[in-house]
C-alpha cells in the first residue's frame, strides 16, 4: 500500500499583465511547486500534482527537466483549493493507497523531517497535521489602533503536509453533509468527518510564499541549507535587433528621436531598453521579455517599452536586488546617438529610479559592414550588474 503526496498548484495567481502565477515563478532556477516535487519525491511512492489546465506545458517541462524515479501524476484542479483535493483524491480510489499527504505548491521549502513525521504518526492517527504554537501577544485592531487583546493559549499556526488514511479522508471529502467549499483546509474536512487530527512540530522554514520579500527568505533558507557562501552580485546581458521601417521617428532608450525612418517591432521597439530589460532578466535568470510579455499577446501591440524595464527592475528589487550599474551600446549607422546620449540615461534614470551616474549610453558603428553597416536596422548589447545587500 503506497504513500502519496499531493501537491496542490492549481491557483492562477492573478497580478496584472504577462505575470507567471507564483507557484511557477523560478527559485534559484526551479519553479516554486518543483521545489515541493524534489522534497516529496524522496519520502513517499507516488506524487499527484495538481494544476490549472492553463499550466500544462509549465507542469510538463517541469516533470520532464526534473526526470525524477518516483512516478508524478498530473490532475487538473477545480475553481477551489477544496475541488482540486478532491479531484486528486478521487483520481487515487482504486489504486491502493494508505496514506495520503495534501500539500500547499507555495511551501517549496518543506523539511524532510517534517514529512517523515506526517507519515509516520498517521501509523497511529487517523490525521495528523503540522503546526507551530503561536507565540507572539495576539491583538485585534481596528484603523490601526489596538482594540483588544486576544489569548495565544491552545493557538497553533497552520501547516502542510496534512496527512491523513486515505479512505477516511475520501470518504470525508464524499460526504454530502460536509461543506468542502467554505472549510478552511484538510484539516477541517477531517474533523466535520468527525476524525482527529494529530498535531506534530512544524518548522520556520516551512514557509507559505505569499509576498515578494517571502522570496528573498525562501532564497535565504535554501542557501543555508545548500551551504552557499553569500551571493549578493549577479551580471546578466543583453542583445537585441530592430529593422528600420518607413516612419518619422524612432525611440531609443526612451527618447524619441526625429528621423526618416521607423524602427520596427511589436512594441514601440525602443531596441535599447529592450536589450536593458533582457540583461536585468538574464542577471536574475528569469527569462526575457518575451517570457514576460508574449509578443503573440495582443494586449503589447505598440507598449511602451518603459512597461518592460520598470517590471524587470521591480523584479529585481523583490528579489532583494539593486541595479548597480549598466551599460548600452547601441550599434548603428544612423541616426547620430551623441546629440541625444545624455538625454537617454536620463530617461533611463527615472525609469530605474537611480542614479544617471550609474547609466552608461553609448554607440558605435559596424564600419558600414553587416546588416547594421547596410542601415538595415539597429543592433543593441547591455550589461548589467545586480547587487544585494541581503
Ligand atoms: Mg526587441
């Protein structure tokens, strides 16, 4: 009789525009949810991952990149968390599972302990659960002033895996009297079942990523646990290329310049700012715009390029990261970059937010060789370094 984990990954993650759902976004280069997978992978028989019918292509690379020996199932979820258990669960009747452990994508850094404990107290408990004993002064308030202060006696913090025998937690979820809807977790199914649920120690470092500095913590547990000495650069380039088109006017590096020609591109393709934006992409290992912003997305038809580059920095900065410096070269025949040079890495200061000082805008010719030297188009190449004081 096998133990399986389920791993549950079905949210969509609803922030504005071209954004990755958090359980997919990359830490230390795996998905957040693939984290949990490799964790899992070593302790139980059998992983079922649960996912958005959105994110199969993510959850297929992800199983094909991570080639692990224990077999990984995948389940589409329902619109709740409680569906998607359910789904999973039903996907596993008939399969001769004992145990079952539901987990939450969003815990990537969960201790093999803790899931060696789950397993073996369900060898003497119908369910059991991990948790932390609060142990902060609890208050309410009300417009931030504190209204009331509330005991922390008997009070846990919730954690995952919960486990539990599978029949029993089935037949939990089955039970029409049994509002799986509006119950706040595993847990609480199991005991409107009317079974028990075993309390053992949780552990810190299991934690719900939930906000962007929750990245910079998670990055923190894994490099304490990798034993990785104190990172805190990181350089990435940059290299883009714009056809010229028929037009009046072109942007570089957020200026528009006057000139006989256009650049062409699905943006307003300010080649400059793209091959900046790629560069703080490529130093963080998060893909390229293209990632970010599909071009087959029709909402970026003629963006502004300045979308692009604020979100690559904001992402640098949740990830503890500040832009040290950078430096552009654009390649081209035409037009004259030196009129308008100090003008660019002013537009790119306040874009970025930092110092002009820290921008660097050049430009050089292909001594009339190549697709540049033929003033077919402009090339442009970006570097730039990624600093944290974390
Ligand atoms: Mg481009």
């Amino acid at each position: 009789m096998d133990t399986v984990a389920i791993i549950v990954a079905a949210g969509v993650g609803s922030r504005a525009g071209g954004e990755i759902p958090k359980q997919w976004q990359l830490l230390e280069g795996i998905p957040i949810v693939g984290h949990s997978v490799l964790r899992f992978a070593q302790c139980v028989d059998k992983i079922v991952l649960v996912i958005h019918p959105k994110h199969q292509s993510y959850a297929d690379r992800l199983i094909n990149n991570l080639a692990l020996q224990t077999p990984v199932d995948l389940v589409h979820g329902g619109e709740t968390r409680s569906r998607s258990v359910h789904n999973a669960l039903e996907w596993l009747d008939g399969k001769a599972v004992s145990k079952v452990l539901i987990h939450d994508g969003a815990r990537p850094l969960i201790p093999r302990r803790v899931i060696d404990d789950v397993i073996n107290a369900l060898n003497d408990s119908v369910g059991v659960a991990p948790a932390l004993a609060v142990c902060d002064a609890l208050w309410k308030g009300v417009n931030n002033i504190v209204t009331d202060t509330v005991s922390r006696d008997g009070l846990w913090r919730a954690q995952t895996p919960q486990g539990f025998r599978f029949h029993e937690i089935l037949s939990a979820y089955r039970n029409p009297t049994t509002n799986v809807l509006t119950a706040a977790d595993d847990v609480e199914i199991a005991r409107l079942a009317g079974y028990n649920v075993t309390i053992i120690t949780g552990d810190e470092d299991n934690l719900k990523i939930t906000f962007p500095q929750d990245f910079i913590r998670a990055q923190n547990i894994l490099h304490k646990e990798k034993k990785v000495p104190k990172m805190n650069m990181r350089v990435g380039n940059g290299f883009d290329v714009h056809a010229f088109c028929e037009g009046s006017h072109l942007w570089l590096c957020g200026v528009k310049i006057p000139h006989t020609r256009s650049l062409l591109g699905h943006s307003d393709a300010d080649v400059g700012m793209h091959t900046l934006t790629d560069a703080i992409y490529g130093a963080l290992g998060e893909g390229d715009i293209g990632v970010h912003f599909p071009p087959s997305d029709p909402q970026w038809r003629g963006a502004e390029s300045h979308i692009f580059l604020r979100h690559a920095v904001t992402r640098a900065h949740e990830r503890g990261y500040k832009i040290a410096n950078c430096d552009i070269t654009l390649i081209c025949e035409e037009p004259k970059i030196g009129p308008h040079q100090e003008k660019m890495r002013q537009a790119l200061a306040s874009i970025m937010v930092i110092d002009r000082s820290r921008i660097s805008v050049k430009a050089t010719t292909s001594e009339r060789l190549g697709f540049t030297g033929r003033k077919e188009g402009i090339a442009a190449m970006a570097t730039v370094l990624l600093a944290s004081e974390t």
